[in-house]
C-alpha cells in the first residue's frame, strides 16, 4: 500500500476530467484525485452560452462523463471543494477547510474565471451575472423569468456575449450588446467577421452597439440604467458581463512557479517545478507549429495538452504540438476556426453565399488560420492543409467554383 | 426506446437502450469507449465516429452536409462512417448495430 502513488489534480473541467480518464488509459496504476470548487458532476462549458442556456436544457444531458464511469475507473472525485494551497516541500494540498491531502504529481487545472470590470456602481446593480458556470446559468435563467420587459444588456461583444445574446434573444429577450471597441469579436477575429455577425444579429434584432465604454451602472429598485462614456445610457432588468476571463493562476503563483500570462509550460506540460504540470485554460505554452507562446481558452487545448500530460506521467515523452480549433455557434451559423490567425498579413476570401463562406490567412504563402462560416468543408480543408503546409493557388481559392482538392501548388 | 449496439475497439460488444437524444450522448453515458464526444455533440469535432452496420444504413438514414464534410477529418472514414452525435435515437433506429472507429 505504501509505495501506491497519488495524482492530485485541481481543477475538475474539461481539462481536468480528461487527463484524469487519459492517466487511467496510460496505465497509471496510482490513485487518482480530482478537486473542484464546483458542485456540480463535471460538465461541457460551451453549451451554457448556446444550446443549453436557449433550449433551457438539463446539465444531465451535458455530462462530460457519466457518474459511474468515475467510479469504474477508480478516479475519486471531490466536488465542492476549494483548494487554498499548495505546499511543493511536503508535496501536499490543503483544502479551505483545513484537509491536507499529500500527492506525488500534482496536476493544475484551474482554468480561469470570468472577469468583472471595475464599473462604477456594479456591486449594487441587480441581476448582474458572468458566464462561466452552470450555477451563473441557472441564476440567468431565474432573473430573465423573473423580469418584465425582459431588458437584456450585454457588456462585451467577444463570442461569449455574443453567444448568450443570441440564445436570450431566442427566448424571446429585447437584448442589446454594448462594446467597447470599435467593432465587436475585436480581440480573437478580424473586420470581415466582425461585420457580418453584426449584421446577423442585427437582423434577429439585437441591438449591437460598439465604442461604448461603459462607466457605470445606476439602480433603482430592480430596475438598472448602464451608462457609457459617450453619455448613451441603456436600461437593464438583466446585466450579463462577457469581457474576458482572469487566469487563475494564485495557488501556483504563490509558491513561485513561473507565471507569465497564464502558468507557463514546457512542450510535455511541466510546469517550473518538477512533478508539477498544469493543462488547459490556465496554461502559457509554446505551440510548435507556429513557433509562438500562446494562451488559448478552447476545448480542444484544454483535452490534447491533458492526453500530453498523462502520457509524459506514465513515462511515455510526448510533446505538445497540436493545430489549434475552435467553434463558435450563433442562431442557425456556425462558426468554425482552425489555426491562429496572429500575424497574417494577407487573406483570401471564399465566397458561396451570404451565409456560407471562409476567410484563408496567410503570411506569405503560408497558410495560418481558416475561418469558416456554415463551411465545414473549408473547415476541414483548411485543416488538412495547415498540417501539410501546403502552398495554395489563392487564385483558384478565391474561386468558390474550384474544387478545394485542386487548388494545391506544391 | 431503441437498442444500439456497439462493437468497441477492443471488440466488446455493448448493447444499450435509449429513448432519446442522440445517439453519442447515450454512447457517453454508458462509457461506450472510443466515443469522447469532445464537443458536446454539435458535429465540430469529429470524436463521435462510427461505422454504421451494411444492413443498418438504410434505417440511419443519410449525413447531413456539414456532417459528411466533417467526416474528412477523420482519415479511416468510409461509406459507412457517422458521427453519431447527429443521429438521433428513435424506435425508427431500434436494433442498429455500430462499430467504433479506431
Ligand atoms: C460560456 C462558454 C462558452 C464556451 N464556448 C466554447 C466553444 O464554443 N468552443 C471552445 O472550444 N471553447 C469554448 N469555451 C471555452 C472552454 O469551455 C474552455 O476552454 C474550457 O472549459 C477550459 O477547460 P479547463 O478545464 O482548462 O478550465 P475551466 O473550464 O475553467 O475549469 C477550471 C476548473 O477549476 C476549478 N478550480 C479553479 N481553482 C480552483 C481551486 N482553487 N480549488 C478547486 N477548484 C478550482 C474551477 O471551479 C473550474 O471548474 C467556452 C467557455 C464558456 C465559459
Ligand atoms: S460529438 Fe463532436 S462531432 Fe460528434
């Protein structure tokens, strides 16, 4: 019994589960703790802004793993715990109600959580929600049932906002999207997207609003007046924030392993300390294929960087050099984006209609992301040609007529 | 309620009933292996995929447009391949057999 290892992992979400399900699969025969300050049984995070918050669905449908397939794989999951500290010399953790659990590998996971700007007036605001968790989503819902008029604000046009705007929208919400910048999605796309999900929401009828910087928030009752800058001010019932996420990164950063915009990683996921790896979200890494350190808030990041640390756990080296996906699901399109577009300098656009088409970006003649709307098969072309660095005709891509297989130079 | 049966990787035969929802859904909370569904079952990401059985294919039905594109992803793909977060379970389906890709 004494020499059985102990895998502690903090953090119990789409990164977490996965590595710890990935650890039992590489054969780690060790125990296996998983941490989470959430109550709830693990669960998909992209469905609480689209689906799930619009078809008002049940987080059993939206498991990432059934109950029993934790117990089956003897993985203990400690739900509704908070982890306060790590203490690397006695390689233990201690929970915020003083349990000390003891590890040999320590896993973190921690994702990140949503950020709240400093607005004048927004601790007292009512009904003002982020969008992170199941438990904001059910809070949503009770506000948005609870409400009258049924006024909606969104602080923040990046595709979280963008996301619940639509699906409230759909349950029947006058909403209205206040963002700061000049055009919405300003942070992860370019102008060409930009325009056209404004112009999609327009037509459902939301109301997208950018250059407002919003300052404060006034309240009477239960009824809120969001104020910007430019001195436009809108009425709320309900007030979403969707302007970004904070890394939680305190518990590694306390004991001095290395942050630098997010835990900072080697390609095996190791953190600076030995016998420490952190994964997904919380994550600064290096990505191979495009030379480049990046921080990524997406799924696919979070389950291919856990399969890469359980693997290097179990003694099997492998490094992390997976093409980047992404999607992103609004009304009847869907969004759907391979490679990281940072640092194009040219782009091709493949028209097939008003709601179908791709946007190529390139530097040079290289071929770094893909954007595809309703376009699974640019999408998948797209990928395909990433990963083979193939030279394309831009000419010939240009061409919605031209067969995708043809168009490949090299 | 429909039966779905499963034939994994390791050539474990699973046979399951479900009522509704779709069919990766009920692979995933059974701990159908080889199922992962990564994406939550909205055809992005192409880790739902099965092979549907000859004799099957007609009750299935056919794959959507964005579905068959996605299918390219997956190198092993065929004629029988799914991803079968898109197919929804109904008595239409009752007695299908699949087998999982990889
Ligand atoms: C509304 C929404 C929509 C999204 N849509 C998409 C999409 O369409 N496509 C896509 O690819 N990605 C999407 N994402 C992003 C995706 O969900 C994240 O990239 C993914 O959840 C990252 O997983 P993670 O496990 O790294 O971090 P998280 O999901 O953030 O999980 C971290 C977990 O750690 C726990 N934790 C942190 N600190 C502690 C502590 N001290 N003690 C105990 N527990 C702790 C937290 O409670 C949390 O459960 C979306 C995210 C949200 C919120
Ligand atoms: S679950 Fe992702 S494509 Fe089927």
């Amino acid at each position: 019994m004494s020499n059985t290892k102990t895998c502690v992992v903090i953090g119990a979400s789409h990164a977490g589960v996965n590595f710890a399900f990935a650890l039992r699969k590489e054969g780690w025969q060790g125990n296996i703790v998983l941490f989470d300050k959430d109550e709830t049984i693990p669960y998909h995070r992209p469905p609480l802004s689209k689906k799930y918050l619009e078809l008002e669905d049940s987080i059993q449908n939206n498991l990432l793993k059934p109950i029993e397939s934790y117990e089956k794989d003897n993985i203990t999951l400690s739900l509704g715990k908070v982890v306060s500290k790590i203490d690397k010399e006695a390689k233990t953790i201690e929970l915020n109600d003083g349990t000390i659990q003891s590890y040999d590998v320590l896993v973190l996971a921690t994702g990140a959580r949503a950020f709240v700007p400093p607005i004048q007036g927004i601790q007292q605001a009512k009904n003002v929600f982020t969008l992170r968790n199941a438990t904001d989503v059910a809070n949503i819902r009770k506000a948005f049932h609870a409400s009258e008029q049924k006024k909606i604000v969104v602080i923040g046009g990046g595709y979280i906002g963008l996301e619940t705007a639509a699906s409230l929208k759909k349950l029947g919400a006058n909403v209205t999207v206040l963002e700061r910048e000049e055009r919405i999605l300003a942070r992860v796309t370019t102008p060409y997207l930009s325009t056209f999900f404004t112009k999609i929401h327009t037509d459902y009828g939301v109301h997208i609003c950018v250059n407002k910087g919003v300052t404060e928030i006034k309240t009477n009752g239960n009824k809120n007046t969001v104020i910007c800058a430019d001195g436009s001010s809108y009425e709320a019932d309900v007030i979403i924030i969707g302007v970004g996420i904070k890394v939680n990164t305190e518990l590694a950063s306390e004991v001095g392993i290395v942050i630098n915009n997010g835990i900072e990683v080697d390609p095996t996921a190791k953190t600076s300390e030995e016998g420490v790896y952190a994964i997904g979200d919380c994550t600064y890494h290096y990505n191979k294929l495009y030379n480049a350190f990046v921080r990524l808030e997406s799924v696919q990041n979070a389950v291919d960087q856990a399969k890469v640390a359980a693997a290097n756990i179990c003694g099997k080296p492998t490094v992390y050099n997976a093409l980047p996906w992404f999607w992103s699901d609004q009304y009847d399109i869907k969004l759907q984006i391979v490679g990281l577009s940072q640092g194009f300098d040219n782009s091709v656009v493949r028209f097939e209609d008003e709601n179908k088409f791709s946007i190529w970006y390139f530097k040079g003649d290289r071929l770094l992301a893909v954007d595809s709307i309703n376009n699974a098969k640019s999408y998948v072309f797209g990928t395909k040609y990433i990963k083979a660095n193939a030279i394309l005709d831009k000419e010939k891509l240009a061409n919605a007529e031209s067969d995708l297989k043809t168009i490949v130079v090299n | 309620m429909a039966k779905i049966t499963f034939i994994t990787s390791d050539n474990e035969k699973v046979t399951l009933e479900g009522a509704s929802g779709s069919v990766m859904q009920l692979a995933v909370n059974n701990g159908v292996s080889g199922i992962d569904g990564d994406c939550g079952g909205v055809c992005s990401c192409a880790t739902c995929h099965v092979f549907v059985a000859e004799k099957d294919l007609e009750k299935v039905g056919d794959a959507s447009e964005i579905e068959t594109d996605m299918l390219e992803l997956a190198d092993e793909a065929n004629e029988f391949s799914r991803l079968c977060c898109q197919i929804e379970i109904s008595e239409a389906i009752d007695g299908i057999e699949l087998t999982v890709a990889k």
